[in-house]
C-alpha cells in the first residue's frame, strides 16, 4: 500500500496523476486543499479547489499529488 503523506486544509497541492475519472484534472494542475476526509479505512477524500475553478476532489489511494 502506498502511504503518501496526506495534505493539511490550506496547503497547496499539484496534480501528479488523476485515474477513474471521465473527465481528470490535468496533470500539473495546482489548487488549495478544503477539507480531508476519511471516507473508509485508509483511504481519504481530499477536497480541493483547483486554480481553474474546479472543485473535483482526490482519492489517496487512486490519485497522486504533491505537497507544494
């Protein structure tokens, strides 16, 4: 399992790598976390608001992003 860190509200992220989605947030993307939630055992869902407008979350065990 991969254990990348989770981001804190307020802290900026990057888009690293978006899966399962029709329609992803480029790779690249930057925006502010909102709010981490675990939504069951191990696996989070980070809310962000992206610098494009978007407000499409990540799933920690699908997604990839780094800490800016």
């Amino acid at each position: 399992m991969d254990t990348q860190t989770l981001p804190k509200p307020g802290q900026r992220i990057e888009c690293v790598y978006m899966g399962g989605d029709p329609n992803p947030i480029p790779v690249g993307s930057r925006g502010t976390v909102l709010k981490v939630q675990e939504i069951v055992p191990g696996d989070h869902h980070i809310d962000v608001a992206w610098d494009s407008g978007r407000t499409l979350g990540l799933l920690s065990l699908i997604d990839r992003y780094r800490i800016l």
